[in-house]
C-alpha cells in the first residue's frame, strides 16, 4: 500500500488474477480521493474517483472502495493484464484546491 | 481527445542558464497546477492558478522560480538560474473545478549540469 518515505510499495501480479492496491490517507477532512496510473515516461492519468458521500464506486475492471473509519481507500482491478503494469497514486482533496498524493505503489504484471 | 501540452518533452542544461517550460491546459478548464515529481519527494504542488490568476506558489522557490498564465491558454514556469538540484520531471495539469480530478501533460523531464 501506499506510504510516506522514500520506500515505494511493490506488487507483483500474475496476468489474469484480481490486483489490490491500498492507501491511508491522512486528513479526516478531505471529501475527494482519486487514483492515478502513471507508465513510464508518462504523466499521472486518471482511473476513478470518489467523494466521501460514497463507499464504493466502480469502473471498467477497477473498483474503488473507501472505508472512512479508518481512513483507507483501495483500488481493485479486476483480471490484471500487463498493461496495467504502472505505479498508482492515491490522491485525496482535502475540501479545498489541493491535491495531495502517496508516494505510489509499483505493481508488475507476471506474464 | 483534449488533453495538456508540455512543451519542451526534455531539457537538458548547463547550471546558472534560464529553463522556461510550457503547458496548454485543455480547452475550458479554469485550473492550472504545477507540480514536481522526484524520486525522493515524489509529486510536490509548486503553484496553482485559477481563471489565470495565481492562487498558491507556496510550493515554489520564490528567489528562482516564477510562475505565469500569460493567456488562458499557455502558462509558463521558469527557473532562473537553474540548479542541479531542479533536476525532475514538471508536470502540468488542468482541471474544470476546484476538488475536481486533474487531467496531467506528459511533463518535462530536465536536467541541469
């Protein structure tokens, strides 16, 4: 999952199973959180989004579930392919213009 | 398919030369952002523009660094003098909204010698 440092989280999948990604987040305020997929050479591209209001919401293979208790927020994607090698920011919107980000998780899709 | 230009892709320099950089948000978006991304730091917000005006360059080295949206379609941030340690891919990206998703450039990967 996702962490604060120099450290950034890896996952390595194998072609074909379900692929888990988490984050804590850090403000209790924040009413916004979205996941980033950023390829080599690339910059970050939007996956899904989701507002506090919800705890669950889904996209094509992805499903995004947030759990404001604990404040954690996770991204699923469903029949990983090796296009979805990339790392993965969560990033959270404190009710304001901001937006802050993880430091990424690396996932590596096992042919 | 709208997205955001950065122009130039890579940028490689010697120290103490100016860098300017260039970003054409999409098309109706009200929000500009730059970012820096590092490996040790990862993505860090360098300054914030709505409707062209600067909102937040709290992020930026102010004795060096200068943000600017000359029109509603180009915003620029310079650096003068450059450093080694500016090295990093700057990133713009552009939005329709406050606490609405950010559509990101491909960046501008630069280096300083």
């Amino acid at each position: 999952g996702e962490s604060v440092g120099l450290h950034l989280p890896t996952l390595s999948v194998q072609e074909g199973d379900n692929s888990i990604i988490n984050c804590a987040y850090s403000n209790s305020a924040s009413d916004y959180f979205i996941w980033y997929k950023q390829e080599s050479g690339k910059g970050p591209q939007f996956i899904i989004d989701i507002r506090s209001n919800m705890d669950k919401r889904q996209g094509q293979r992805v499903t995004v579930l947030l759990n404001k208790t604990v404040k954690h927020l996770s991204l699923q994607i469903a029949a990983t392919q090796p296009g979805d090698s990339a790392v993965y920011f969560c990033a959270e919107n404190p009710n304001d213009y901001k937006l802050s980000f993880g430091a990424g998780t690396t996932v590596t899709v096992r042919a | 398919d709208a997205r955001v230009t950065q122009t130039p892709r890579h940028k490689v320099t010697e120290m103490g030369q100016e860098v300017t950089m260039r970003c054409q948000p999409i098309l109706g978006h009200n929000t500009v952002f730059w970012y820096r991304q590092t490996m040790m730091q990862g993505l860090e917000l360098l300054a914030y523009f709505r409707n062209r005006a600067p909102l937040d360059d709290s992020g930026m080295p102010k004795d060096r660094f200068s943000a600017e949206m000359p029109d509603a379609t180009l915003a620029t941030l310079k650096i003068q003098p450059s450093e080694p340690r500016d090295s990093a891919v700057y990133f713009c990206a552009s939005g329709s909204g406050e606490g609405e998703k950010l559509f990101f450039g491909s960046g501008t990967q630069l280096s300083v010698l």
